[in-house]
C-alpha cells in the first residue's frame, strides 16, 4: 500500500483511511497520534511543486503493462528516440522501474553518473535533445539489488519528478514497472495536477500476457488514465533474410486486435519479433537507427506518428474548448 510507512504494524489501515489512528493495529504504533490528528490525510505538497516542475512539459505518456517481459523499457526506449530524431523537439526518458532499471543499458547510458546542481539533479544526455533518468545512476554497480518496500520507491520517484532539472521539454516518456502497485499508484496521483496526455499499453499475442493487461487497462479506467492505445510487441517472427513470418507466440485467443476491439480501444500497432532489436537494446543504441528499413521499424515509426497525433489532438480539443 502506497500510504503505510516503513515503521508501520503488520496490519495498518494506511495513513489516508478514515480508521487511520484509530484501529486496533494501531496501538503502540509511533504516528499513532500522528494519524489520529487527521494530518496524514492532508494532501501532499510535493504534489503541487511537481504540479510547478511539470508545467514546462508539454506532453507526458507512461508506458505501462500489467506483464513483465513484454517489451515496455524496449519501445519506451524507442519511442524516445523516434521523437528526440527531430532535432526541435526537447525529450526525456523517466525510468520508474526502481527494482529493475534497465533503460541506461538500453540508452548506452550504463556506468553514468547523476549531477547535483543548483536547479536539481541534472539528467543524464545521449544528445542534446534526449535526457535520461534513472536510479540506475544512482547505483555503484549495474548488478546492486534495490531491495526497498514501497514508501522508499515512493520517495524516489517524488524525487525525479520534483527535484530533476528538466528543463523545458516537448516530451517526457515514463517507463514503469510491471504491475499495478506502488509505482503506478504513486506516478499518477504525483501528476494528478498536472496533464498527462495518457499511456501506451504493451502486450505479447498470447492469452497468459493479455490477461494481466486486461488488469492494467482497468487500473487506468479507475485512476481516470486515458489510454492512447495498446501495442502488440512480438507479433510474429519475420525471417531478416526471407521475409517470412512465424508466429512465435501464438494469438490463441485473437491476440490484441481482439483484446482492443472488445474494450473499444486503438490498437496503434503489431511489432514484429526481430533479434537485432535485442541486440541494439544490449549495445545501447537505438534499432531505428541501426537498421531503419527493416519491417519493425517501419512499424515503430507508424506507432510513433500516431503517438504524436494523439497529442496534437489533445492540444487542439483543449484549446477549442476553452
């Protein structure tokens, strides 16, 4: 639970409950007076300083799926370098994966560390348009576990938020975690003052993927997330020589085109199986660069383009509406 402190009994009701203080699990708890003022339930204010931080943001998407495995640090990844390849636009990659930060070896960022200035923590640069961050940064060796409960994720990610010196930029990608717990709940009620454009679902083809993705797109219907669409990664095997495709993990259940057509939602496109793209990620450097031509990235930029529309849309449905 995202509101009970490390100190906290076994049983705790959670700081923001109205039994908060008051239930048997809290005698002889140290904030035991402390709930029981109601003080716990006040909002926070890190919430209104991220609300300040973020507002020289234009466009904010959490890459999010209730599965692990399926390829989110990859197209968060790639989704950043797709938008950081127009030279005007300003973009930064968060990484919320406390336990598992893989995003600086995909960036070719591995061994860089994290600068104090006077502004914040300044990102991590693989140009001058796409800045990274990442506790990966903060660890003395890529192979150092983070073995932390949730109040101290939860503090960190208020600190990249917070105290990160973004900077202006056109595009803040944030890759999160499997799952639907702590560091989902945290990043959107820390942004709950502040517009986030929406999220972009990753799934695989099969059945065993899809239904713990069912679970993230409810997750972002009852946080009120609006979801840009959902992406199939690894749909099908096709052959670099041959061209031909194989279907790796096969869509037994109709994969995510039926998933989305179900529930109403974009599929925004099906990425195919490709190992240099696993081998790009392992070099740090962007697979549309490396091999642009090749039928996923012709897909990922497809993917992209609607992103982008997607956002532009948004601007303009605001503007008219006011």
């Amino acid at each position: 639970m995202a509101d009970v402190p490390d100190n906290a009994p076994e049983h705790c009701p959670g700081t923001a409950s109205e039994q908060a203080g008051k239930s048997a699990s809290c005698q002889g708890c140290p904030n035991q007076v402390l709930c029981a003022s109601g003080a716990t339930k006040a909002p926070d204010p890190a919430i209104a300083e991220i609300g300040e931080k973020m507002s020289t943001v234009k466009h904010k998407i959490l890459v999010l799926s209730g599965k692990g495995g399926v390829g989110k640090s990859t197209f968060s990844a790639h989704l950043a370098h797709a938008l950081a390849s127009d030279s005007t636009k300003e973009v930064a990659l968060l990484d919320v994966d406390i336990c598992g930060p893989s995003i600086p070896r995909i960036m070719g960022l591995e061994g860089e560390q994290v600068h104090q200035s006077g502004s914040g923590w300044s990102p991590v640069y693989v140009d001058d348009n796409l800045a990274v961050m990442s506790i990966g940064f903060l660890l003395s060796s890529p192979d150092d576990a983070v073995i932390w409960r949730g109040p101290k994720k939860n503090g960190m990610i208020k600190q990249f938020l917070r105290d990160v010196d973004w900077g202006d930029l056109d595009y803040l990608i944030v890759d999160t975690p499997p799952g639907t717990s702590d560091e989902h709940l945290s990043i959107v009620q820390y942004l709950s003052s502040t517009h986030v454009d929406g999220a972009v679902i990753i799934t695989t083809p099969q059945e065993l993927s899809l239904q713990d993705v069912r679970k993230e797109i409810r997750f972002c219907q009852k946080v009120k997330l609006p979801i840009i669409g959902v992406v199939e990664n690894m749909s099908g095997f096709v052959c670099p020589k041959c061209k031909n495709t194989s279907q790796i993990f096969p869509p037994t259940t109709g994969g995510a085109e039926k998933m989305c057509a179900d529930l109403d939602l974009p599929l925004l496109g099906k990425v195919p199986l490709d190992p240099r793209i696993a081998r790009s990620c392992d070099e740090g450097k962007s697979f549309l660069n490396e091999v642009p031509d090749s039928p996923a990235a012709e897909v990922y930029q497809r993917i992209v383009q609607r992103i982008q529309d997607y956002c532009s849309n948004r601007v303009r449905e605001e503007q008219s509406a006011t």
